[in-house]
C-alpha cells in the first residue's frame, strides 16, 4: 500500500490503481485464512480502503471519449460525380 500511495503521490495514477487493487487481493486471501476476528476486520477493512482508493482514481483519471480525436467529417448526401 505504501508503494500505492507513492504512485498516487507522484501522479501515476494507472500504477497506484494496480497496486491498490493487488493489496486489496492480497488482504481478502489473508482475510480468508484468519480465525482472529480482529485481524479479519483488520484485512477485510483495509481491503475496503484498497478498493475505495482505486475506484476514486478511476473516476478521476481522464476519459478517453473526452480527449480530442481526428476531425470526422461529415457525411456527404449527394453521390460524387
């Protein structure tokens, strides 16, 4: 998580995205295996927190519908003669 942090920090956002979501995986699969309730809501908390931060970078990054494309131009509505 704290190589996450550092990616968001820096701005690569697509690197931080990866990484939370990796160390969300990671908890749950320790979460799975634990009989301590404790460190259960520990893993799974900490998951939830992974999951948030990925999906708010997703929703902050730039869509690629909105990024400029070449110009279309428009359809012709008389045969070429």
């Amino acid at each position: 998580m704290a190589d996450a942090a550092a990616d968001e920090k820096v701005g690569s956002a697509e690197t931080a995205i990866s990484r939370y979501l990796q160390a969300a995986d990671i908890l749950l699969l320790l979460a799975k295996v634990e009989e301590n309730y404790t460190a259960w809501k520990y893993y799974t908390d900490t998951a939830a927190q992974c999951q948030q931060k990925a999906k708010r970078l997703i929703a902050l990054a730039p869509k690629e519908d909105a990024q400029p494309g070449p110009a279309i131009s428009p359809a012709r509505t008389t045969p070429p003669s």
